[in-house]
C-alpha cells in the first residue's frame, strides 16, 4: 500500500491496484488484511451483476453491489462496477420473449441507469457491456461482424428453427449513452472482455466497437475504456511488449486500458512454475504502470482458494493458507 502511494507520486494519478470481493466470501480476516495492506482497489466478483441487482424487471436491488463498496470504503480502497451488461448471469426474466426493441429502448437503459445512478459518482469504471465480442473473429471485420461473432443472447436469438443476428449496435450505445448520463464525471466507461490485449483479430475487434461507440453513440474517448480481461495461463499470455503497443494505440486516441481481471492458470497439480507465474505478473504489471493511461489493474480472486477456476489452478498472487505466492513478491517488487 505504501509503495502504491509512491507510485501516485510517480505517475501522477492513483494507481487502483485491486482485488475481487464478496460478502459471502469465506475467511473475513484474510479478505480484509489483504484489502488494507496490499491492495487499494476493490470489484465485486458476483454482486454487482444483472441477476444480482434486477432480480424481477425494474427492480433495483444494490445490497450486495453497496456492501462491497462500502467493503472498499472501510478498507481505504476505491471501488470500480463489474458490469451492467453481460449475457451471462443475467436474471430470469431475461431475454425470456423480450423484443430488440424492447431490450434497447426500455431493458438497457432501465437497467444500466438504476446501477450506475444508484452506484454513485464515486466508482473510478464500469464495465459497461462485458464479452460482446466474438471469438471467431478476424482482421478487418466491421464491429457490427465483430459483435455478431459473438453468436449469444442478444447478438443472436433462436427460436429453435430460426437463428436471427443482431442488424446494428444500437443495444450497446444504448448502454453507453445511458452510462453517460449517469455516471461520475471521473468514471471511465468500459468495455471489456477476454483473450485480447496483443494484435490479434480479436482486440483490432474490440478497438473496432471502440471507435464505433466513440462515432455512433457520441462517448468521448475521454470518457472510453477498454479492459482487458486477462485470465491466462503459463502457457499462453500476451507479451509486455504486445500490451504496451496495444495501451500506446488507445493512448493516442485518449482512452484509458485497464487489466481487469488478471489471474495466471498453472499446469493442473503443479506448484513448478511459479516463478514464470511471477515473471508474466511483473510484466502485465510493467504494461500498465508504465503506460501514461492504465490506472487499474484488477487481479481475479484474492487467494487460491477462492479462485473461481478452483484451487489446483493456483492463479492467484495468495495461496490457499493465505501466504504471498512469488507472485505476490514480484508485484510488491515492481510497484
Ligand atoms: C466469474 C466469477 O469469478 C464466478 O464466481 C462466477 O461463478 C462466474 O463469473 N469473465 C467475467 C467475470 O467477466 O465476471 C467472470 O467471473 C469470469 C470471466
């Protein structure tokens, strides 16, 4: 934590530097050293989500989102929105026989004002649409390609016999345009997703949606964000000099990256490669924090143990008794 007040100092900007959180999370007194020593930054993994806070259409229920905000408050960390549009973990009701039309004049901007309005300002970036991009992309495809690729709910609904693509963009700028308004001026508005941060068809895919929000929605790139997911493995990541080229090309048109949900996979059942784990930490680490526009970076779970892909992964900078993996050392090293 200290260290990370230097690096403010540094860059000149707070430097989030976080953690995913749940109430329910077990072991209250791991959670909440960590979250006051180590990291400064907090994400809801689960509570902020669509089932979680529209359980029945038009009822807005933040108790879990607010509690890990006020999670962060008590720890002296700030607290960044994950997500108000995903396709997965969406309530019941949804999509249920809701129409395009529907979803994009009244579900969307319903849904993503009552979040991000009853969030407050003070949230540093939403995720404003999570995943929309699909992973059988390639280079020079439009973003409306980029987003039918997706082949989900709302990109693409079947009804059985029938398959129906998405024709235009206009359900995502309808959650941009919304995020807009209610947002803090401060808080950065984000897409983000997985398997992207180098230059590959996938991220010119998300750079693609990017400028289309900035043309078609009207968002600032001021006010624009990507985040780059980053669940990777030893085996297959993104160099730091990839990143870094890719941050410099959202630099230059004035939008923010982020590492937003960084954890490192080990081959199953071995502890071996923890020092390469360390080395490939240090340099998304590195990406970030000398990059002049990335100013959160998000590890996903906190420990092994409470790792959402189960604890012989061994992604995360803590192990399962709570000790600071090389990880941990390396990134405490670097900040
Ligand atoms: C995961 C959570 O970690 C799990 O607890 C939950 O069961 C499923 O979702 N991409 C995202 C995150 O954007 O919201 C996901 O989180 C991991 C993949």
């Amino acid at each position: 934590r200290s260290t990370l007040q230097q690096v403010a100092a540094r860059k000149g900007s707070t430097f989030h530097f976080g953690s995913t959180y749940d109430t329910y999370d077990s072991d209250a007194s791991f959670l909440s050293s960590v979250f006051s020593t180590y990291f400064n930054h907090v994400v809801a993994e689960n509570g902020c989500k669509w089932d979680a806070t529209e359980p029945t259409r038009g009822t807005s229920d933040l108790t879990e989102c607010q509690a890990v905000q006020s999670f962060a408050t008590k720890n002296g960390a700030t607290f960044r929105g994950h997500n108000t549009f995903w396709h997965s973990q969406t309530p019941s009701w949804l999509p249920g026989s809701i129409t395009a039309s529907d979803l994009v004049n009244n579900v969307i901007p319903q849904h993503v004002q009552q979040e991000i309005q009853g969030m407050g300002t003070s949230v540093t970036s939403w995720d404003v649409v999570n995943e929309i991009v699909g992973d059988g992309v390639s280079n020079g495809m439009s973003a409306l390609q980029c987003v039918q690729n997706k082949k989900v709910w709302p990109t693409q609904t079947s009804d059985g016999s029938s398959t129906t693509l998405v024709t235009d963009l206009s359900f995502v700028h309808a959650a941009f345009t919304t995020a807009l308004k209610y947002a803090g001026n401060d808080t950065r508005l984000a897409i983000n997703d997985y398997n992207t941060g180098g230059s590959d068809a996938k991220t010119a895919c998300v750079l693609a949606v990017l400028a289309d929000i900035n043309a078609n929605a009207g968002i600032p790139y001021n006010r624009l964000a990507v985040g780059f997911q980053s669940h990777i493995s030893t085996s297959s990541f993104i160099s730091k000099s990839a990143l870094s080229a890719t941050f410099a090309k959202l630099a230059a048109l004035g939008a923010t990256a982020m590492i937003t949900e960084l954890d490192i996979q080990l081959p199953s059942g071995t502890s071996a490669y923890e020092r390469y784990q360390a080395a490939i930490w240090g340099d998304y680490l590195d990406a970030c924090l000398y990059a002049s526009n990335c100013n959160e970076f998000i590890n996903w779970d906190a420990r092994d143990d409470l790792s959402w892909l189960g604890t012989s992964a061994a992604g995360t900078l803590f192990d399962s008794s709570g000790n600071p993996k090389p990880a941990a050392y390396e990134v405490a090293a670097r900040l």
